[in-house]
C-alpha cells in the first residue's frame, strides 16, 4: 500500500493493515490533517478484502501526546462548529474491521480518545492514559468523557476528568481500559500475533461480532439481543458458516474467506 501521506506511515503484514503515527518530533501531537490522514487509511484498509485487521502505532516516545494545541488555540466556537472536525472522528467508529491501538509512552488528551476509538488496546509497561485538557481550561472533545465513563463508570471518570491525573498502565489494565500489558521491545511483535489470530477467523463473524458489541454499549439489553439474533442468523447465509462447520466436522482447519 503506497500512499503519499505527510503525518502516518502504513504498511502491510500479511492481513494485517498497519498504521504509525509519524510526528515524532512532537510526540505525534494530532493536528487536523494527521486526523484525516488515519481516518483515510483506516478505510482504505476496511476496503481492501485481504486486510482483515488493522493496527495503529505511534513512531518515537509516544503513541500520542495529544492534539496540537498551536492549531486550535486561536480558535473560537464559530470556527470549530464551521470546520466540523470531530467529524472525522466520528467516522472511525463506523470502521468494520478490528482495530488494535499499540501505545507506548503518553496518550494524553486526544490520543487518549483516539486510543479509546480502537477495540483492543495493547500497551507498553511505560504506558501513560489520561486526559490533561482541564489544565487547559477546556475538556475532551473527541469521545472521551463519553468513552472512558462507559468503560469505568462514572466516579472514576469524574476523578481523572476533574483533575487531569494521569492513569498509568497497570491502573488501566485493573480497570479494562485495556487489555494487555507487554515490555515495549515485544509489544508490536505481541499485537502482530493477536492480530494475526483475529485475522485467521471468519471476517463476517468478526464484523458482526464488532457490530453486536459496540451495540451493546449503547443499547437495553433487549434490543441488544434481538440485534445479536439477527447478525447470528444472518452468519448462516455464509459461505464461512458452512466451511467452518464442515471443517469441524472433517476435523481440519478451516478456510475461511470472508464470503
């Protein structure tokens, strides 16, 4: 995959589509068009059929130290509301495909909420979450008092929200703000091998897998289920469906090809 990008870098590993945050000078401080740039290879990936996983990396000390404050300070409410910029944003939750977030280093502010818009997080043990933007005057933007409340609940976000503290790995990890927690010289190795086993499964039943999670976050619990029925009788129109089934059944791998 060869684009012309200014502020990420993409590549390919097998199926897994990758994405590296490249502002290392800054701490790959988010600016409008790195935002862009990720949303436009996220869905570059999420069209590409042999891409089944995507992964987002930062290059340097940080996943990302935030967004770039120079750009927006000068801003007021008519310029933001006429930019539309969390638009972008916005867009990367419609991605279908699984996205790991590999964070070493800060994810402060808007990295944060960037992080927290993947659906695994995989981080290093020098790892630092949190959002500072109270320091500033300002709060999260992008998702995050949205986000991290669904994820620890109320109290705790207040907490980290109100004083801008910052979460450190093991804090995340005891309260499921991510998953994992690797010494960073294995850490992309260690994302590449989950990745790679996601990657190996039906992409249909991955896609409404996502689909009847991310339901779930924001749903009753009844309209959750009805929704999870339809996606599980839908997966018995597959291809997939039946040569998992057959294969389980001749007790061999299957091969599945997202049909």
């Amino acid at each position: 995959m060869i684009n012309n990008y200014e502020y990420i870098q993409t590549s390919i590993e097998g199926r897994i589509g990758m994405i590296a945050l490249n502002r290392p000078d800054v701490l790959n401080a988010l600016n409008r068009t790195m935002v862009v740039e990720i949303l436009s290879a996220m869905e570059s990936f999420d069209q590409d059929e042999s891409i089944r996983v995507i992964i987002l990396s930062g290059n340097g000390r940080a996943f990302a130290a935030g967004a770039d404050i120079e750009e927006m300070s000068a801003d007021g409410p008519i310029d933001f509301e006429l930019l539309n910029q969390f638009k972008n944003w916005d867009r990367i939750a419609s991605i279908k495909k699984p996205i790991i977030a590999v964070v070493q280093g800060f994810a402060l502010g808007g990295g944060f909420e960037l992080a927290l818009c993947c659906d695994l997080i995989f981080a290093a043990d020098d790892a630092t979450f949190g959002f500072p933007e109270v320091n500033l005057g300002v709060m999260p933007g992008a998702g995050g008092t949205q986000r991290l409340t669904k994820l620890v609940g109320k109290t705790k976000a207040m907490e980290w929200l109100f004083t801008g503290k910052r979460i450190t790995a093991n804090e995340a990890l005891q309260f499921g703000i991510i998953n994992s927690i690797f010494a960073k010289e294995i850490l992309i190795e260690e994302a590449l091998k989950a990745g790679g086993m996601i990657a190996s499964q039906a992409p249909l039943s991955i896609r409404f897998i996502k689909e009847a999670v991310l339901k779930a976050v924001d749903t009753p619990l009844e309209e959750g289920m009805h929704f999870e029925r339809k996606n599980f009788y839908l997966l018995f129109s597959s291809e997939d469906q039946k040569e998992g089934m057959r294969a389980f059944i001749e007790k061999r791998n299957p091969d599945f090809k997202g049909r």
